[in-house]
C-alpha cells in the first residue's frame, strides 16, 4: 500500500513538473511575454472566479450528486447579486448571490432527493427552467423599456485586481475548515467513499448531500457576485448553453483529484484552475482561437485528466 502511495505521489510529481516545464516552453515561445508579473497577475485574477465556483464542486461532486444546473444558477445568481448590489452596494452584491446561489442549491437538493432522478439527468431539466426564468426576466426588462441589471462603473472593484485575488484567502481558509474540520464536510466525503458504510456509522447520506449541497451553494453565490463585479452585466443564455460553465471547474477538481497524494484537494483547486486560467492564456497568447480549438484542448484535458486521477480505481466515475 505505501509502495503504491509513493509510486503515486512520484507520478504526480513528475506530471506537475511535466506542466511547469511546458510553461517554460510556452513562455519562450511566446517571446517571453507569458511568466511576467503583469500577465501572471491576470492568470490568478482569471482563476479567481473559477476557483470559488470549483471549491463548491467538491462539496457535492464529493458525494455524487453532479449537478449540470451550475451554470444557470450563476446567471441568476449574477444578476440578483447585481439588482441587490445597486440597491445596497458592495454588501447587496455579496448577500443578493450568496442568498440565491443557497436557495437554488437547496431547491436542487430537495428535487434530486426526493424524485431519486439521477442527479445528472435532473440538474439537465433544472437548468432549462433557470435558463428560462432568466430569458423571461430578460424580455419582461425589454419590455418595460429597461435592460437587464448592469452595474456600469459601480461595484466593480470587486471583480478587480487586487481584491479579487485577496478574496481567495479567506475563500481558501474557510472551504478548508468546512470540508476537512466539520462534519458536513467529513460527513460528504463518508457518502462519496461507502455509503452502506455511512449508513452502518448512524449517517444520514440524504442529509450529508442536502447540507453539502447548501455549502455548494454559498461557494457558487459568491463566485457569482465577484463574477457580476467583474462583467457588469450578464446576459441569459438558452439552450442548455450553460451547461458548458461547468467543465472548467470540473476539469479543475479532476486536477485536483489527480495531485491528491501531493496536494489537498482543497490546495489542489486552486492550482488547477490557476493551471487552467494559464493554459488558456498560453492558447490566447501564441494566436489559438478562443470558441472552437480553445475548446478542443479544454476536451482533450479533461479526457487526460479523468485517466490520470482515475488510474487504479475500479467502478464507475461519480
């Protein structure tokens, strides 16, 4: 077993250093334009949002319960963090996405529990109706003549260097503490392992995955503030086009997933999607269109990763 773990770790040790070197190269080949201070600085403050998206991944992903929905509910989350924001500034923009970036979650676990729908398929339905809610808003705003809330100049600082990457300290400290040092956390992380096990221990796996979905939730809210801070204004978007708001952080906690013998998954998020925020920067810089082969690499990523992080396990990926 220590054998195995240490052939693990040296896997992953070699592979991060694999990533640091191709950043060497992609840093020459870019006529050393990529590991400057001022271009790492818009690495991290790119990854920021990601980041706190991804930290709430873990708390459900973590026990099963993959929720597709995530992208519409940062839309909305965004744009009631923008209504509030307007109306009691930085503190309205704060509570407007944590408040519906928790009720949407909570809404999403009582509706994945209770159908017993795989959660997958359910978080499918739940973001055409977000998706809906926000297209309905968006033409009741046409209508009366306004637009869809736009925070213009205000509230933006948020959003900004420096505070944006400030925000990841506490952010860090506090996913620590509720998914390695309390019981929500260890309890998700019992249901995600065994749960004939969780149950023969007295835990309830519903509760664990409700609770861990409400702390999914004030993660995915205040990504969603930061991210209005950052846009201004977000538009809605149909079709299931929200959808692809996830892969990002789900690549992310795969990373994370496959450096566990290195780093906690918790440390891990944030090099992964700071990993990623430089991969695309990378793309950006040496001329590959964002839209189309951005994307095919982002695809291949996450088809490598899931066969890294998941080598030598048996059974079916959550």
């Amino acid at each position: 077993m220590f054998q195995r773990f240490g052939k693990r770790r040296t896997q992953q040790i070699l592979v991060l250093a694999g990533l640091l070197l191709v950043f060497v190269i992609i840093h020459l080949a870019t006529g050393s334009r990529f590991l400057t201070r001022r271009n790492l600085g818009i690495i991290v403050s790119h990854a920021v949002i990601p980041t706190f998206i991804t930290w709430g991944l873990i708390f459900s992903f973590t026990s099963g319960m993959i929720d597709l929905s995530i992208g519409a509910i940062v839309v909305l989350a965004s744009n009631l963090a923008g209504i509030l924001g307007l109306k009691f500034g930085y503190a309205g923009l704060i509570v407007g996405g944590l408040a519906a970036g928790v009720a949407l979650q909570a809404l999403n676990g009582f509706v994945f529990l209770k159908t017993k729908i795989p959660p997958w398929v359910a978080g499918l339905g739940m973001a055409m109706i977000y998706e809906s809610i926000g297209a309905f808003y968006s033409n009741m705003a046409v209508r009366s003549g306004g637009m869809v809330v736009s925070l213009g100049s205000q509230l933006r600082s948020l959003g900004q260097l420096p505070y944006n990457v400030l925000m990841l300290v506490p952010g860090l400290i506090a996913v620590y503490i509720l998914f390695c040092r309390t019981s929500i956390g260890l309890n998700v992380r019992a249901v995600g392992s065994d749960i004939r096990v969780t149950k023969e221990m007295g835990i309830d796996p519903n509760r664990a995955k409700f609770l861990g979905m409400l702390v999914c939730g004030l993660f995915i809210g205040l990504g969603s503030a930061i991210n209005q801070s950052y846009v201004g204004q977000l538009l809605p978007r149909t079709g299931l086009t929200t959808v692809s708001t996830i892969f990002q952080p789900l690549t992310a906690v795969l990373i994370a997933s496959s450096m566990a013998a290195i780093f906690n998954v918790v440390v891990g998020v944030v090099i992964g999607t700071i990993s990623l925020s430089a991969l695309f920067n990378a793309l950006t810089l040496l001329g590959v269109p964002s839209g189309t082969w951005q994307e095919v690499v982002l695809g291949m990523l996450v088809i490598a990763v899931t066969i890294v992080s998941m080598r030598g396990e048996e059974g079916v990926v959550k």
